[in-house]
C-alpha cells in the first residue's frame, strides 16, 4: 500500500511539473507575443485600387488596417486630372491644402511601424496625406511608404514625405500595383 501511495505521490509531482512548465511555456510567448513588433497600414484610396494593395500588404506583415477617409468623399468629378478646376487638381495646386479627414488612429501607442499608402497624384502624394502625417505623433516610430500609379514612380512621393516631415523615420517607399 506504502508503494501505491508513493507511486502516486511520484505521479502527482511529475504532472504537476509537467502542468508548471507548460504554463511558463504560456506565460513566456505571451511575453514574446507582446514584444513583438505591431504594424500598421494606413491608406487612402479613391478608387479602391490603393485599397487593394493595403489589404495585400496588412496580410503580408499581419498588420492592422486603417483607411484614411475624407470628410467629404472624392467624386469622379473631383477627380478628373484633366480639368484643372476639379477639387484634386485645385488640392494639388496649393501646397497648403490639407483636406479634412474623419478620424484618427485610435492608440496608435501601440504600433512600431506604419505603412502608409496612396495613389500618386501629379507625381506625389495627395494633400489629404499631410492632413493624415499632421493630424499624428509619429515619434519614435517607423514610417514607410506605399503607392500605387498609372505610370509614376514612387521615388519621388517618398522624397517628398521625407522632406516635409523630416522629424520622422522613413524607410524606403515601394510602388505596389500588382
């Protein structure tokens, strides 16, 4: 009976090791998973082709969403490039220009590094993306670029950024339209 008891005893010690490793184990990857870097891809888009390539890009990098939405939605007309009194054409035009936009990056505390992306307009980024830089802390975080274009190259939306918003860490941009 002694040794029954005892094989028991033995038993009860081995399991419950067994059951402390696993929850160190536990306790350790969630520890991990915490440290670990959290991405961020921001985008505005006003055809639904810049949304395509965040939504490609945010399940490359297992990263949050976040759509930059202007307060007034962009119509066609706003965005007819060959008339020059259309809304983006007259965004465009003044440097200035800084369109509203709905919303913030709640807890954006939490994200190491944000890609930020939009169609390339007159070979740049549109103004409702200084709106969307001006209208956050990006300190200590790092920031990245991604576009999409019927013909431009990204070369030099990114050095625009880059020049305006100096204060910030970018990485390099990349022109994603497939």
């Amino acid at each position: 009976m002694k040794r029954i008891t005892a094989f028991i005893a033995a038993f009860g010690l081995l399991f419950g090791a067994c059951g402390q490793q696993k929850n160190n184990e536990v306790t350790t990857n969630k520890t991990k998973e915490n440290t670990m870097s959290k991405t961020l891809v921001a985008y505005f888009s006003a055809t639904g082709t810049t949304k395509a390539a965040a939504e490609r890009l945010a399940k490359e990098k297992n990263a949050d969403l976040f759509e930059i939405v202007p307060e007034k939605p962009y119509t066609a007309a706003d965005l007819d490039w060959t008339n020059k009194q259309s809304r983006s054409s007259v965004e465009m035009k003044d440097l200035n220009s800084r369109p509203a936009i709905s919303g913030t990056v709640e807890k954006l505390g939490q994200y190491d590094t944000i890609y930020i992306g939009f169609p390339i307009w007159w070979y740049t980024a549109p103004t409702i993306i200084n709106t969307f830089i001006e209208a956050h802390d990006f300190s200590g975080k790092v920031l990245g670029t991604f576009a999409t274009s019927g013909g431009s190259s990204i070369t030099k939306s990114a050095a625009d950024l880059k020049k305006k918003y100096p204060q910030y860490n970018w990485i390099d941009g990349k022109l994603m339209n497939r």
